[in-house]
C-alpha cells in the first residue's frame, strides 16, 4: 500500500463539485427547516391541544428515528403509493435531491423547533408581563420583546444543530446524490485509494465545519452585545 | 438483533474512549492535551457516513497490502464489517462523551477529592471510587442523548453490508415490493429503542439522584 499524497491534490477540485451540491442541501433544507421549526413551535406553544399533539407526535417520530431511515422512506417508500405517483409533488418526489431535501427538512424542522422552544421558555417571564405593562399587544410582545431574546439563547444549540445538518448531508450519497461524500465515493471506486480520498474529504467537512463555528460564534457575539453595556 | 449488538459493543468503547479522552484533556501533560483536541475536533466535525467509509475500507486496503506482503497469493482481506462499523461508530461518540465527562469532571467538588486523598487513597483509587462516580451522576442526562444518537448511527452501518434492521428491510423489498411498509416498520422499530433507552436513562437519573431525596 501507497499513501499517495499527489492523489489528494488531484482529487480535491472533483470533490469541491461535490461541495456545491453539499452546501446547496445544507442551505436550502436549513433555510426550510427553520420555517418548519417555527410554525411548529408556534403550534406548540398555541395551547390549543388540536396544534399542540400533532406537533409532538411528529417530533417524538422525527427524533427518535436514525435520518438514514427517514431518507429510506422517503425515496424508496412513498412511490410505492399510487396516489403520491400521480399527485402534482411526484416531479419533486421523483428527484432524488428533492427527496433529501424534504427528508433533510422534516428532520430538521422536528430539531430546530425544540431548539427554539428551549430558548422561548428560557426567555424571562418579568419581561412579558413588563411587555403588557406597557400596553403591547400579544403579536407585538412576541415579535419585539420574545424573538429577539429567545433567538440569542437559541443560537449555541441552533450552530450545533447546523453543523450536524452538515453532517447529515453527506447520507445523500446513499441515494445516488452526488455531495462531497458521494464524489468521493465515486472516485475511490475508481481508483481504489480510500485513504487518500476519504481523508482528503473529512479535511473539507473539517475546515466547513470550522467556518460555520465561526460564523455562529460572531452572530451569537454580536447578539449579546447588550450584555455588556 | 444485529443493531443491539452494535449498539452494545460500542458504548462499552464509547464510554471507555470518553474516560481516557475526558482525563487526557485535563491532565498536565501537554501531548496528551494536544491528541485528545485533536481527536474530539476531528470526530466531531467530519460525517459519521464518511468516518465508517474511511475504517471500513482503509483498514480492507491495509489488511491485503499486509496480507499480499506475507503471502503474494492473497487476494482480498478485510476485518468483519461488524467490527469497523462498531468501532467507528465508538470513536465518534466517544469524542462527544469525552467533552460530556470532561465538563462533568470539573464540576465534581475539589473537596471530595481532597478529603479522598487525606484518607490515603492512590490517584488510581480516587479516579474510579471518588471521581468516575461524582461525575457520572452530572453526565448521565448528556450521556443519554448521547446513547439516542449512537442508537441512530447504527443505521449507518447498513452501508458496509452489516445485516442490520435496514438492510434486511432492503432485502424484504425486493421480495415484497411494498418499501415503504418495510422501511416504516424499521422506523418503528427504532423509535421503539429509542423511547425505552429514554425510559431506563430517566430511571437511571431518578436511580443516581437517590441521596437528594428529602432535600430542597
């Protein structure tokens, strides 16, 4: 065996292809997931229990199942339905990027909302009542005076959850997406050089990863900086 | 049930990596401070998919490049499957326990471990008498989310050709082709698991937390 370091030079522009296709799951179904979350986590906290059980059986099956699974259902398992094969969402079902988005998502969606609850509930109840002491109705108190505190006590769990988001992309490659992971998949098929190839990948997962850890660790600074006055 | 075999097998390693991790990290001595960021940076930061990969197929290459060495006819060695998926599946978890029991180590009171070694006890007595038993009450509510996510991991070692729970619902398909009632069924399965694992980690707590009762 070679450990052949000209290799992981060479194979670094394919799998930087790859990476397009990695950061576009990783936005997009982030982006999305977030959206999810917070209708979610508006139902939750509705108090209405007809919003409030559907919400926690979907986060109870989201959480407690492995994603690879879910991506498993998803692309292998609703063609099975005719009615799915014939409804308007099949084009988007039928892709399998569309259905690594929609599995991505959901589990996403199911994460963010506890995330974003643990912050609403960490935010102080003196200030709400403070809120309707001044006369600010119920939209306004949450928009103006809950947001902006839960969001800065959210965001450590969120950039943690981000980052395994990352992660989770790469189980696209187990439905023939071509990410990071399954460019270098293809490629040590081709060559046969695991080591060289798989390695030079988890150094890209690494220095993303570090990127966003950083670029959470600004936003979370620049959000607290009322603390320090 | 391959899976609780996995499962199994790798905590006992992942708690073992997260001990040897957590005490490298606070100990004095710079190079094992140095391995174990190390470690926890890269097994936290690139995919579980890709460390499997890696194990699976770069320990196959090494085997039959060792093999081919020896004996020139050898065609093609690998280690079980099994074992590089577990042992994978062990390091990356144990990179997060290893940040779990570190912070639980440090907020064991220094008082325990004073009046332990008044008492004479050796640093090797003190660690797993004093300090392994302080600090895991403080860890088990992480050490649980910790067992959840091991617990969906193991789903990934479908992929090296385990023949787990996912991959037998694979071979069920292509005799029944109803996927997705397989794939639920394995979904089913899971969150099974997962929802007794929850069920003994909040027994555990209550178990760990016994000598509070009665105060505040």
């Amino acid at each position: 065996m070679t450990f052949d370091i000209y290799l992981i030079f060479d194979s670094i522009p394919k799998m930087l292809a790859g990476m397009g296709m990695t950061l576009q799951l990783l936005f997009l179904s982030s982006f999305l997931g977030l959206v999810l979350g917070i209708i979610i986590l508006l139902m939750r906290i509705s108090g209405r229990w007809y919003l409030s059980f559907p919400t926690f059986v979907y986060i109870y099956f989201f959480r407690g199942t492995p994603i690879l699974v879910q991506i498993f259902v998803i692309y292998h398992g609703l063609p099975q339905f005719e009615a799915i094969r014939d409804s308007v969402f099949w084009p988007i079902l039928r892709e399998p990027f569309g259905c690594a988005i929609l599995a991505l998502t959901l589990n996403s969606g199911a994460y963010v909302s506890e995330i974003l609850r643990g912050g609403y509930l960490g935010v102080d109840k003196g200030l709400h009542e403070a809120g309707k002491a001044l006369g600010l109705s119920t939209p306004h108190r949450f928009i103006y005076v809950t947001t902006p505190i839960a969001v800065r006590l959210a965001i450590p769990a969120y950039s943690n959850d981000f980052i395994s988001m990352l992660k989770a992309t790469s189980l696209a490659s187990t439905i023939t997406l071509l990410d990071m992971t399954g460019a270098a998949r293809t490629i040590v098929a081709k060559t046969f050089a695991p080591y060289e190839i798989f390695i030079a990948a988890a150094i890209i997962y690494l220095v993303m990863t570090w990127f966003f850890q950083r670029g959470f660790g600004l936003f979370e600074k620049r959000m607290s900086r009322y603390i320090k006055q | 049930m391959v899976v609780l075999k996995v499962f199994a097998v790798s905590l006992v390693m992942a708690v073992a990596f997260g001990l040897i991790g957590s005490s490298a990290k606070l100990s004095k001595n710079r190079i094992a401070n140095k391995i174990a960021s190390a470690y926890t940076i890269v097994f936290r930061g690139v995919p579980e998919l890709l460390v499997i990969l890696i194990f699976y197929y770069g320990s196959a290459i090494t085997l039959t490049s060792i093999g081919r060495a020896i004996y020139p006819q050898t065609q093609f060695v690998d280690i079980a499957p099994f074992w590089a998926g577990a042992f994978a599946i062990a390091l990356i978890v144990g990179s997060y326990a290893t940040e779990t029991f570190r912070g639980a180590f440090l907020g064991v009171d220094p008082g325990i471990i004073e009046a332990a070694r008044a008492l004479g006890l050796s640093s090797l007595h003190t660690f797993f008498y004093i300090r392994v038993p302080q600090m895991w009450r403080l860890a088990l509510p992480s050490v649980g989310n910790h067992m959840l996510s091991l617990m969906k991991d193991t789903a990934l070692i479908s992929i090296i050709g385990v023949e787990e729970i996912l991959y037998v619902a694979e071979m069920a398909t292509a005799v029944t082709l109803k996927p997705f009632t397989m794939y639920m069924i394995v979904a089913v399965i899971y969150l099974g698991i997962t929802t007794v694992i929850t069920f003994v980690m909040m027994a555990l707590e209550k178990h760990s937390n016994r000598h509070l009762a009665g105060t505040r």
